[in-house]
C-alpha cells in the first residue's frame, strides 16, 4: 500500500473500531479488584473475538496463575519480519463515580474525545492495533503477534512466568508497546526513558496495645507519629528523594517547562513543585519517593488512645539505569535506619521492576520516525514518563536484537488513572496511521 492508501484505509474502518472501543470500555475489568474477577474474563473473551473477527488465524488465552492474557499470531510473510503489538485490556479502579461528569464505563463521545475509564488506558491501545489490522483486511504485511495483557495495572505479577512459559509465542523482531503518553495534543511522541519501581509496606509500632492519650501522651511516642516522622525523612526540605544508593541523572534533553506542567496536573493555587533539577529529569531520569496508603484509626473511630501500630505503603520509582533489586535493599534500609524514637520497624519490600533506556539508531526506528512524521506531518519527540511499564524491560532483555517501541494513543490531557478519563480521538485516528505505516515500512524495509 501506498502512503495515501494506508491511510484512507484506515479512516474506513475507524468508525467500527470506535464503536468496539466503546463495548470495551463498558466492561469494567478492574484486575485489581477480586468482585470484578468476572468482568476481567469478559474483558479478555471480547479482546480475543475482536482479533477473530479481524481475520487473526490463531487466538488463545496464555496463562501463569494470574489474570489471562490474549495472544494471537498472523505468520510472516517469507523473508517479512515479526512485529509483536502489546497493550492491556485491564483497567484503574474509578473512585467516586459522583467526580465523573459522565458514567465511567459508558464511552461517551463529546467534544472530539471519547471519555470513560480504560478509554486512553490501554484499550485505546488495543484499539489501535486493530485499526492497523484491519486497514490490511487481516492480511498484515509482515508478521504480527499481539499480547494484551490483564494484570498491567497490577505491575504485571505473573509477566516473568508468562515469558518463561511461552518464549516462543512472544519473541519477535520489533515490540510496539502501546501505552505511553504524546508530547502534547497533535505530537507524537517515541518514550525511550521508562522509570522502574520498588515498593515497600512498612509497618511501625511502639506498643504492646493502646494506651489513653491524656493518661501518658507527652512521654509514650504513639506509632502514627512515629510512622509519619518515619516517612518525612524520604525527602530534605527541598523534596528531593533523601534514599541513599539511590541513582538519579539530570540527563534529558526535552525542555519541559514548569509552567506547562502546572497547567496539566491542576496544582492548587500556591503549592510549589518539589525537588530540584528540571523539570524533565525530574519527572523521567530521578527517583521519586510516595507515600502511597495509611493503616491507621479512621477518623470516623477516633478515640483518645495512642496508636500501637500504624502501617504505610512507599511506593519509589528509580532511574532508568537503576538496578531494582538495589533500590529495594535501599529503600528497606532507609526505613529501618531512620526508625524514630527507637520504633520497631518491619518492612516486607513488594516485586520490583526495571527501568529502560531505549535507543532509537537502527533502521527500524527510522520507519518509525517516517511513519510517526507521514501520521502526524512532524516527526516524534523523543521523551521519558515517570510511570513503568515492567514489560518493556522483559522484552528487551530476553530478546537483545530485536527494537523495542513505545508509542502512545493518548494525550497529557487524557488523565489515565483519574476522573474523567478521556482519549482524544482525531490523535487516536494518526496513531492509527502511524502504527499501519509502521508495518509497512518495516516491509518495504526487508524487499
């Protein structure tokens, strides 16, 4: 297919993909969530009808005690390489529907986007791809495999037994992960910087049980303000990450002004930013240190009693290079060396996953670019997100010959994983082309 071929191709079956995307949606497959453990199931049986009905020869389940993940397989053409096309079918818990100002799974279409939960991330990741297969009538140019993942927003807990158990399935020549984030409204972007991430539950206790707080406060140090004296020291005053061993660079390129990002997240008039450094590296090539959850009485049971036990989640995401098995040991060490008072401190470290640094060199990643450029009519910013995305890093890893791409579908206005989620679907219609041109290229690269 030509340029403008592709792409008229592509804006005939938009419409239906559209219209798939929003069943999608409407499945609320939270994999974080046991009650919705049937709705996950759902999501992964209509995942695997649309790659039927879009003329995809092999479709199955590939499981390893977690949630399913949908694989299915177009065989190459001789001498074509193999592309495989990853997204994940699972979505964020929504939080108070009432802060939506639409129902979170009912894709509702206003203002050029298509607002739900899931709609920017991932199943319009997976809407993309079947955009792209089926702008070639489920006769792709080169190889395709695609893995679409149900357990993502849990950090992909049973992704390294996945790939021990299916090397095969999920080896290819070039990876396209869609789940990244554009520069901005109308530019694509390529994410070659990914932070990894540690976490820790820790859990401080200074009592054998509670004790009355008028009786004996003022000499007794109570766990809740142990365990906030604890999780201050994560940061100096300037909020930088205050974790030793730690590694952190201020090496990226991208200007990403502060300004600009004052006006994505919403900050509340006169709160500052935190940390030192720009904003870029602050953000894709630094730690960062969250406090993510808090155990301790409610404030609806309060009582005049010192707190025994109070228990944090600490969520730390590392630089791209940074090794997560040291940054756990750090982040453990951290906490127990800086327990208060004499607390007693236990920490229990959850699984870690690494970061990745990408070079966009090779021939490959040129089509890439040329796609992105023919899609959009500017070529991609290179740039990094804070987030991780653990199975980027396990496909570089097991397969060190083969590219690895991280595009995106969304926009830094789509606010994945918060209220009122939204795709922005005129990008949505480029990210399409982009990813059908890329097949093409990567054909035409091999004739």
């Amino acid at each position: 297919m030509r340029f403008v071929t592709i792409r008229a191709q592509v804006e005939g079956v938009l419409p239906g993909v559209i219209a798939d995307l929003e069943r999608l949606v409407a499945i609320p497959s939270i994999s974080s969530m046991p009650e919705h453990h049937d709705d996950v199931l759902a999501a992964a049986a209509e995942v695997s009808r649309l790659l039927t009905d879009a003329g995809c020869p092999e479709v199955r389940l590939l499981e390893a005690g977690g949630k399913p993940a949908v694989y299915g397989h177009y065989p190459a053409p001789a001498g074509r390489p193999t592309v495989l096309l990853y997204a994940h079918y699972d979505v964020q818990p929504t939080g108070d529907p009432a802060k939506w100002t639409s129902a979170p799974f009912s894709a509702t279409e206003r203002d050029g986007r298509l607002w739900g939960r899931g709609a920017a991330d991932d199943k319009g990741g997976i809407a993309v791809h079947l955009a792209a297969l089926r702008a070639f009538e489920g006769k792709p140019p080169v190889g395709v495999k695609l893995f679409i993942e149900g357990e993502e927003e849990q950090g992909s807990p049973t992704i390294t037994q996945l790939m021990d158990q299916h090397p095969d399935e999920l080896k290819a020549d070039v990876y396209i992960v869609a789940d990244a984030i554009n520069w901005e409204i109308g530019t694509p972007s390529l994410t070659t910087m990914l932070r990894g991430l540690v976490d820790a539950k820790v859990t401080v206790s200074t009592l054998e049980a509670p004790l009355h707080s008028g009786a004996y406060g003022g000499v007794v140090p109570d766990a809740l303000t142990a365990l906030s004296r604890l999780l201050a020291t994560l940061h100096d005053e300037r909020g930088n990450v205050a974790i030793e061993g730690l590694v952190s660079s201020d090496d990226v390129d991208v200007d990403y002004s502060e300004k600009r990002l004052r006006d994505e997240v919403g900050l509340l008039d006169g709160v500052e930013f935190i940390g030192d450094g720009p904003a870029a590296a602050r953000l894709w090539t630094k730690p960062t240190a969250s406090v993510l959850a808090i155990d301790a009485t409610p404030v609806k049971d309060v009582a005049n009693v010192l707190v025994a036990s109070a228990r944090a989640v600490v969520s730390v995401r590392i630089a791209p290079t940074q090794d997560p098995d040291a940054a756990g040991e750090a982040l453990k060490r951290h906490l127990l060396e800086h327990a208060p008072w004499g607390a007693k401190v236990e920490v229990e470290l959850g699984r870690g996953s690494a970061g990745s640094r990408i070079e966009l060199s090779d021939a490959r990643a040129q089509a890439s670019v040329a796609a992105f450029r023919e899609a959009f009519g500017k070529d991609p910013v290179e740039v990094g997100i804070g987030g991780s995305i653990p199975i980027v890093a396990e496909f570089a890893a097991r397969n060190p010959e083969a590219l690895v791409l991280v595009t995106a579908v969304v926009d830094p206005y789509s606010r994945m994983h918060g209220f009122d989620e939204s795709l922005g679907l005129d990008d949505f219609a480029k990210a399409a082309h982009a990813e059908a041109q890329l097949l093409a290229n990567l054909a035409e690269a091999t004739e």
